[in-house]
C-alpha cells in the first residue's frame, strides 16, 4: 500500500478528529445494519478497524496492513453469520470515505490526499467481498451438514429393535450417512433387527434401490435382518415398471407392520393389556 507524506497528513487528520469520525462512520454504519448488529459490538469492531486505517496511512509499523487484513476479514465472517449481504459488509467499509469527506470537504490542499485515501479504503471494501464468500459458502455447507443429521434419525422401538425412517432423496452421499448411523445403532444397542421406514421417499429409482440393498447387506454383516416399509402404491407401480428386484429382503406396507413381524422374529407378541 502506497505510504509517504501525503498519506502522514491524512493519518494526522484522522488522528485529529478520530472521535468526530469514528462517530459518524458508527452511525452510518448502524443507520444500514436496521438493528440487525448491536450498536457496541459495531462501535468496537469500527474502532479497531479505524486505528489499523490510520496506522496503515502513516506507513509507521509493517504489522499493521496484515493486522487490518485479518480484523477486515473477521467483520465479514461475522456479518456472513448475521445475514448481511455481501454488498452491505462492503458499504460498512465505504462509508468510512462518507465520514472522511465531511471533514476535508472544504480543504483544497487535501484533495489529493483524500483520492488516495478513497482507493485505500476501496481496496479494503473489496477485500471484504472475498472472505465473505467464503464464509457464506462454509456456513452452507454446515447448514447442509446440519440438515442432513436431522433428516437421518436413528430410533429405538423395542429392545433389539431400531428404525431408520427415510425423509427426502437418497443420494451417495446421504445413504453413506445412513448405513454409517444405523449400523452404529446396530453396535450400540446390540440390535438384531432394523426397520427402514421409505415412507417419505418421493421416488425410488434404480439408483436409490441399489442404495439401500446396500444399506441392507452392511448390516447382514453385523448379524442383523432388515425390513423395508412404507413402499406407497404409485412407488411399487414403479419398482414392478423398471424391473427392480429387492432380492430376499423382507417388505411391508407399513411400519406397523414391520414392527410386528420384526417382534414376531424375536419371538416376541404384544397383546391387549
């Protein structure tokens, strides 16, 4: 970053009205944030990121360009994790040139100085730009981790008896997460049977049936049965249609039903009290 005597005035100035400035910067700031960041958390986070402006303008330490590098990219993780857009986190940095130009408006002599500040604070507000996509991209990815958990639970019906019931698509990647899960309840619980609900499965194609024989011969492995339930009509109409063959894999229409033979297996029956 370009450093000299021109930049030492502007750094002078902005030591000399520090408070005026960073006040204002502060409300034009909150002013755009429509009280979706507290006002004291934006007041520290400005004030750092002022004194590391100012220290950077005077050219007086070579720490401080990478000090604001990283306090510039913390704002934009933070403003990622609260909803800002993009565009927003930047105008929170570009503002500062608002603020700035207020106080040198009618100084001549500082124009120059101000241009050169303005690219300053203009390469600092792009900067945000690529740390919060980033950011924004790593918290999708956390969010879609997080829903992808939610959607495979793992329950326990009876001693010796879980269900996995199935809500969405099955992919790759989702039925890793649902042999992974159920064979550990499998291990956990020492369960000798397994109810794998289908009933929120939109489609069944090739694709999802070869997931779940897979599922199914994992747990074989560990020495238990599986049952498939929730096979709704339009679904079998389509099984029968592209000829997919579940093999000797026991299937009922309901969980009801699957959970009665899956007693009936364990040589257990549930009667009126």
């Amino acid at each position: 970053m370009e450093t000299g005597n021109s930049q030492d005035q502007m750094a002078d100035l902005m030591r000399a009205h520090e408070e005026k400035l960073l006040d204002r910067w502060c409300e034009l700031v909150l002013a755009g944030a429509k009280g979706r960041a507290p006002a004291d958390d934006v007041r520290r986070e400005l004030a750092e990121l002022y004194g590391l402006v100012v220290r950077v303008m005077a050219g007086a330490d070579e720490p401080a360009d990478g000090q604001l590098k990283a306090a510039l990219a913390e704002l934009s993780r933070s403003r990622a994790r609260t909803g800002f857009t993009p565009s927003e986190t930047a105008t929170e940095v570009f503002s500062l040139k608002d603020a700035v130009y207020e106080v040198v408006a009618d100084s001549a002599e500082m124009v120059a100085e101000y241009l050169k500040f303005a690219r300053l604070v203009d390469d600092l507000g792009l900067r945000t730009f690529e740390t919060y996509v980033a950011t924004r991209e790593q918290v999708i990815a956390e969010q879609a981790e997080a829903m992808l958990e939610l959607s495979t639970p793992v329950v326990r019906l009876w001693d010796g008896i879980i269900a996995v019931p199935l809500v969405g698509t099955l992919d790759s990647a989702r039925t890793q997460l649902v042999m992974e899960k159920m064979l550990d309840a499998l291990v956990a619980t020492r369960s000798e049977h397994a109810v794998i609900d289908i009933t929120g499965v939109p489609t069944v194609d090739t694709e999802v049936a070869q997931h779940l024989l897979k599922t199914v011969m994992a747990a074989r492995l560990l020495g238990a049965q599986c049952t498939l339930c929730g096979i709704r009509p339009q679904i079998a109409h389509t099984i029968v249609s592209l000829g997919i063959e579940f093999g000797d894999i026991t299937t009922k229409a309901t969980l009801a039903d699957a959970l009665a033979h899956a007693l009936h297996d364990a040589g257990l029956k549930v009667g009126p009290a």
